[in-house]
C-alpha cells in the first residue's frame, strides 16, 4: 500500500504546481520558467558573461544599447530593444556582455523561453516589488501562426491597462524583423482576408512595440578576423600568420563569417597542442 500510495503521489507531483520558494535575490541572472498559472525563478550559479570589449564589428550596435542600457540602470526613460539581422552576429553576446559590465550597479538578467511567455505577467508582479533593475531576455524570438504568446510580451512590453513595469525592460533577440512569419500573398490585392491591411497591421504590432530596433549584418573577412583574433586573445593563444589562415580557412569550410563562427574557430585553434596547429 504505502509503495502505490508513493507511486502514485510521484504522478501527481509532476501535475501540481511546485511550493512557492523565495529566489535567491543575491544572484545576477536567472531563469524563468512556467509553473501552472504562475512560474517559478531560478538562479543562475553561473552566468555566461564577457567584456563588452570582446566583440567585434559591432560597435555601433553596442554604443547604443549601451547608453539605452545606462538611462536605464540611472532610472531615467528608457527603451525596450529589439536586435535583429543575421545569424552569429553578435546580437545574443551583446546582451550578455551587458552583465559583466552592469551586474555591479544593481542590473539582473532574466531569461525567458518563448514557451514560457504566457506567464510573463506573473514574472511582472514579482519584480515590480523588487529593488533594483531587471532585463527581461527573450533569444531567439519569433512566432508562427497560430501561437498566442506574443499576446502576452505585447502587454509586457506596452503595460496594457496598468503602468508599465518601471524597472523592467525587455531584450529580445530575433533573426525575424518583425518576430511573425510574413507571407507573398500578403501582399496581394485579391484573395485571402477581406481587411488583408488589418491583418498586416496586427503582426507588426509586436515588434513596433520595442522602441529601439538594433540591426546587425554579415562580417566582412577583416571584421571576422579581428573577432577570431579577439576570442583566440581571451583564451591566452597567440595570433600570428598560421591563425590568420587557418581561421580564413575554417570559415571557408563553414560558409560563414561571424561572430559565432569566429569564436567556434577559436575554440578548435586553442585548444590544440601547439604542434596541431598548423594550417
């Protein structure tokens, strides 16, 4: 009997929602996930961080999320972001490096998955009693048809009815300008939705939302280099002429040049044994 009975509570416990705990408010990143209606914080040991110095060819995308990041940590008005462009450019990494550089002055980063958007405004009511200032990061943000979510960074983004959270602000990342799948019939002058104008305006609506919109681009082969250079720096690795080439040529057998791949370069030349690494 007691061997069914913890069986069968073992079940339940996977329905119920979990005790509600008070995070760990001494760390400088966490973790948001959903729990039934609400969610539940939770620390980060560990943050993955650098200086903000460690990027190339972004300078100046990072000037201005800089300052829009400083207004903010002083309590002055400040925008909500929305970086966008290409694969591996730096836009993720820019928004980590912002912790090495602000953690100190009260800055806390919160990361939050797309499929955990729905209970962003529980999130909400737990920091807005809180001291100090919090970033909301949504990576790799985008949605597709059908799904509601957005629904939810909508009114996180604008406050809805009530005041917008004051010492919160949402980072969101996205290969996707405007987060939603647009389409060529959209376009169209016939077929399809009757209000097609209306329907438009509604998947632009999220992204219109965020007040600053930071672009970012493909490397060019010096901007790309002198990233490789940067990250192979950080791992205590000389850059010499064999780097130079070996790094021209993993980029060739990727297919890219950025960031990402630069510092996947990186990783394979230094951690080498000097007499591997050759071109």
């Amino acid at each position: 009997f007691l061997r069914q009975a913890s069986s069968v509570l073992n079940r339940l416990d996977t329905w119920l929602p979990p005790e509600n705990r008070e995070p760990d408010w001494r760390a400088t990143a966490y973790r948001w996930q959903k729990a039934g209606s609400g969610g539940v914080l939770e620390s980060l040991p560990a943050p993955h961080t650098f200086p903000l110095s460690r990027l190339a060819a972004v300078d100046a995308q990072t000037a201005r999320l800089v300052r829009n990041t400083e207004q903010f940590v002083c309590g002055r008005p400040a925008n909500n972001v929305l970086l966008t462009g290409s694969r591996g450019t730096g836009k993720s990494s820019l928004v980590k490096a912002l912790l090495h550089e602000y953690a100190a002055r009260g800055l806390r980063l919160i990361e939050v998955d797309k499929s955990d958007l729905a209970t962003l405004p529980a999130l909400l009511d737990v920091l807005a009693a809180r001291p100090g200032k919090f970033i909301v990061v949504c990576d790799d943000l985008s949605f597709e048809e059908g799904e509601s979510g957005y629904k939810a960074l909508k009114t996180a983004l604008d406050g809805g009815l009530s005041q917008r959270c004051a010492n919160v602000l949402v980072y969101a990342t996205s290969n996707r300008r405007h987060l939603m799948p647009e389409y060529m019939h959209e376009n169209a002058q016939t077929g399809g939705e009757i209000h097609q104008k209306e329907a438009v305006e509604e998947k632009v609506s999220l992204s219109d939302r965020f007040g600053l919109w930071l672009s970012f681009y493909p490397f060019s082969q010096d901007e790309y280099l002198a990233a490789a250079r940067l990250w192979l720096h950080d791992f205590g690795t000389n850059w010499d002429d064999t780097a130079q080439k070996a790094a021209l040529n993993w980029a060739q057998s990727r297919g890219s040049r950025s960031g990402r791949t630069a510092y996947q370069f990186a990783c394979d030349w230094a951690g080498r044994l000097p007499e591997e690494r050759t071109v």
